[in-house]
C-alpha cells in the first residue's frame, strides 16, 4: 500500500428526533473471479449463454461426481489478497455450508469459514484530494456461486438456471471502518478499480459480477471510539444486512434509509432485529427478508471431498513478482512525472486502459496539455457517445500528433480543435490533413502586420476607443483572426495589436 498522508474524513451524522446518532459500516463483496472455467469444474463461465448450457455434472451434483479445485482461480485470489496488501495464508480449507434454494443442487455451497485464503490487509479509500479513509479487510475466501431462480417466465411455475452454480466467487469481507453511505459507495469504487488493474475480477457489476452485502448499524457519538480501542463489538448497534447490492447509487440510498429505520425504532422505544433485508429502489425503502443467519445455522463442517489447500511460499512470490503498478501507484508517480494535478490524476487512473492511453499521449510531450486534451476533449466527447476509452476512434498516436503540432507552433488551438473533429470523425495523420487541407498556422509576422495595419485602417473609431480602454484590442484580435480564417498565430497578433495601438 502506498504510503501517502491523509486526513481522515469526519463520520455521517444523522439526526434523529432525540438525539444524533453515528453509522457503522461493513461491506462483504462479492467478486466473480475472472476465470474460463469454474472452480471445481471445467464448466465455461460465458455469461449470457443459453440456460443451463453451462453445467457439467459435478455443477449439478449427479452421484458420484467429485470436485476439482481449479488452480488458476486460487491464483487469482492469491492475486488479489496480495494487491490488497493483505496477509496469504499458505494452508487453507475449504467447508460446507449447508441450505437449501432450488438453485443450489447440492443442498451446501463449498466454501471457506474457518481457514480462509487471505487473511488481514487494507483499502485507502479516496474521498477527495488529500482526503481518504483507510478500510481494513478482514478476509477474503473463495467459494463457489449458486444457480438462478426465474419466476416471471410462467404464472404457475418457477424455473432453474444453473449457468452460475460453482462459479468461483471471492467474498471480501471489510472491518466495520466505513462512517457513511458517500464512504461505503466509494469503497467499492476503489475495490473494483483495484480488481479490475490487477484482472481479478471484470468489476461488471450489471452482470452480476460485482455485488455487495451491505452491513449497517447506528451508534452514539464516540461509542465507535470505544469500539476501536476495546474492538468489542458491544459499542456498536445492532446490524442489519442489506444483500445484493449491485448499484453504487443503490448501496448509498439503502444505507441512508436504513440508517433512518433502525434510528425510528431505537428513539421509539424498540429494538431492532439482527436480520438480511433487501433494498427496493421503486420504493426507496428496505424490507425484511429472513433473520439473520449464524454460522451455526448454516452447520459448517469441513468439506469431505476436498484436502486442505497447501500453497507454497515461491508460488506466492512469482505472482507478487507480477502485479501491475496499481491504482495508488500510478496515480502519485503521475502527479510526479507529468506535472499534473491530484484531481485529473485520479480521472486518468481510474481505468487501467484510460492510464496506457494517457501515459502514451504524454509521453515526450507536455504533460499538463497531455491531460486537458485527454480528459475534456476525448473523454468528454467519448462520455457524450456513451462509449468508453477502447471504442475511440482517435488513438493515441494521432491524439499525440495534434499536441505535437501545436507544440511546433503548426497549428493553433482553435486549428487544433478543427483537427480534432477531423481526426475523431474521419481518421487520418494529423500533419499529413494539416498540410492537405492547408491549415497550418500563419507566423509570418509581415503577412499578420499586414491584416492588423488594414483592419486598422478601416475602423479609426474602434481605434481612439481603444486608446482611451486597452482592453478592448481584443476586439482587433479577434479580427485579424477571423480575417486570417483562424490561422494566425494568436500570440503575434497579441503583441502586433498592442504595438500598434499603443504608437
């Protein structure tokens, strides 16, 4: 983790009709691993194929069919744990635990409780320049997706898809760190950016690929104080579990109105229910879905047909050794090498494929030009199409062409900008359509002293006024350049105009 200074943000306060009163919040994650096959079968995991079309037999648990751990997706959480700065515990297990939807052919998900993969590490969650909240993980554990239930196919029945069953998932599980709705939206926005550099996880989260059970409680001021120094959980309220979320909008709705319920209840005399409940974003409002479970509900045991998992310590090493640089990283080094702000650093980092495209723009090149013409020329117009960095039509190279006509003062920005709008809509070499279509930018200062002396001449009143207010020979600038066709060089003209006038 990348050591940078920080203030932490204040907690969410609510109001309540007797007193304030604090969140608490826990989020538990859970991140389809990128991965071809499934993992204890080698099942596709192609999302949007035919129903039940990805299903091998141990998936739908046929007698006899024993499961297979797939190596790549504990690479992959190894991959993960290690980006999180997290602790990878070299022996793991796997268990059962035991429920039964129609969706879950074997009656128990394989997964892990008592030994996870990855252990204790952290997430600097970002909540503006200079400002982040540093969210301990307690742990992270593998296990295997049930299928999906259908009920709007058929009045009378209900139907089974069992495409997902024993997808591999990771289940990111935080420490109560989280103080507000704008905090827990933030840290899953960072999770995925995380997830997504390091290729665990697709981050895909209208897929289903990236979810998030949502914890939230309500204390006193300084009772989570008190729960920091003791870590007893007693300080805290009782928490409730909103399940499923997969809309940041979403998660940050459901914690404002659950915070709003529980304080109703608690001022009202009551006591609030250890339950899951589920957020309808119609309604804007949670409901009950069952009480919650306990481990011990679930009667954990460990799984019968699978052998610890003994990893090595060389193992680990050799993929330590082949992370990429992630988000944090990228996001200091470019404020250092380009000379940019803290701001359109994050804008730039916040994809890994927007950073390659960034970084191949500036690179030999200005570096705060680099970032304006990428952030508010490209992506703004790419935000507009509703596509993203991988669909531009301009790339790196002609974007970084342009600059570099400028840079040799060939074109002007108005002139760039028309060659934008050529470059984007129809392609092409930037200096190869400069010169074709005769645009570069005029310097030969004869040919502008010219156009000032005869705009000069032919408005004398505009003159005297402009002797009396030397403000309004922008006014002049402007001419010459619209008589020009916009390709004077505009610091010439400036300093010509200004000359004149003042003589």
């Amino acid at each position: 983790m990348l050591d940078l200074s920080f203030e932490t943000p204040k907690p969410k306060v609510i109001q309540g009709a007797a007193q304030d009163w604090e969140l608490v919040i826990g989020l538990e994650v859970h991140a389809q691993v990128s991965s071809n096959a499934k993992l204890f079968s080698g099942a596709s995991t192609t999302f949007g194929a035919e129903p039940n079309s990805n299903v091998a037999f141990v998936d739908a648990a046929m007698p006899g069919m024993l499961p297979v751990i797939n190596e790549f997706c504990v690479a992959q959480a190894v991959r993960t744990g290690l980006g999180l700065n997290a602790e990878i515990n070299l022996m793991s297990a796997f268990d059962r635990k035991n429920y039964f939807y129609p969706d879950l052919p074997q009656g128990y998900q394989i997964s892990q409780l008592y030994h996870p993969i990855v252990g204790e590490g952290e997430i600097l969650v970002d909540m503006g320049p200079g400002v982040a909240r540093r969210v301990r993980i307690e742990r992270i554990h593998l296990e295997q997706d049930a299928g999906k239930s259908i009920h709007d196919m058929d009045p009378h029945m209900s139907f089974v898809d069992l495409n997902r069953t024993g997808v591999a998932l990771m289940e990111i599980v935080s420490r109560p760190d989280i103080r507000g709705p704008e905090e827990a939206a933030a840290y899953v926005v960072k999770l995925r950016q995380i997830l997504r550099y390091l290729g665990t996880c697709d981050g895909n989260m209208q897929n289903g690929s990236l979810r998030a059970d949502v914890n939230v409680s309500i204390c006193e001021p300084g009772a989570y104080e008190r729960y920091q120094e003791t870590q007893d959980f007693s300080h805290l309220g009782t928490r409730c579990e909103i399940k499923n979320m997969n809309s940041m909008r979403f998660i940050q709705a459901a914690i404002e109105y659950e915070a709003r319920r529980q304080i109703k209840i608690v001022e009202g005399g009551g006591k609030v229910d250890q339950e899951t409940r589920l957020y309808d974003p119609d309604k804007g409002e949670t409901r009950s879905m069952r009480s919650k479970e306990e481990a011990h509900d679930y009667r954990y045991f460990p799984c019968p047909d699978l052998l610890p998992l003994e990893i090595e310590q060389a193992w680990v090493d050799d993929i330590a050794a082949s992370l990429p640089e992630l988000p944090d990283e990228k996001k200091a080094r470019f404020v250092t090498d380009f000379g940019i702000t803290e701001y359109d650093a994050s804008v730039l980092t916040a994809e890994a494929e927007n950073a390659a495209f960034f970084e191949e723009v500036a690179r030999g090149r200005d570096g705060k030009m680099a970032a304006n013409w990428v952030i508010n020329e490209l992506f703004g117009r790419l935000k507009k199409e509703d596509h993203d960095i991988t669909e531009s039509p301009m790339s790196a190279a002609q974007l970084g062409g342009i600059l570099d006509l400028i840079a040799k003062g060939d074109i002007s920005g108005k002139i760039a900008k028309d060659l934008f709008e050529i470059v984007y809509t129809e392609g092409g070499d930037p200096a190869g359509i400069v010169e074709a279509r005769g645009m570069k930018q005029v310097t030969d200062t004869g040919a502008i002293e010219a156009a000032v002396d005869q705009i000069i001449a032919d408005n004398p009143a505009q003159v005297e006024k402009a002797k009396e207010n030397p403000k309004l020979a922008g006014w002049f600038v402007g001419q010459v350049m619209k008589a020009t066709g916009g390709k004077a060089n505009p610091k010439a003209v400036n300093e010509i105009v200004a000359k004149k006038l003042s003589s």
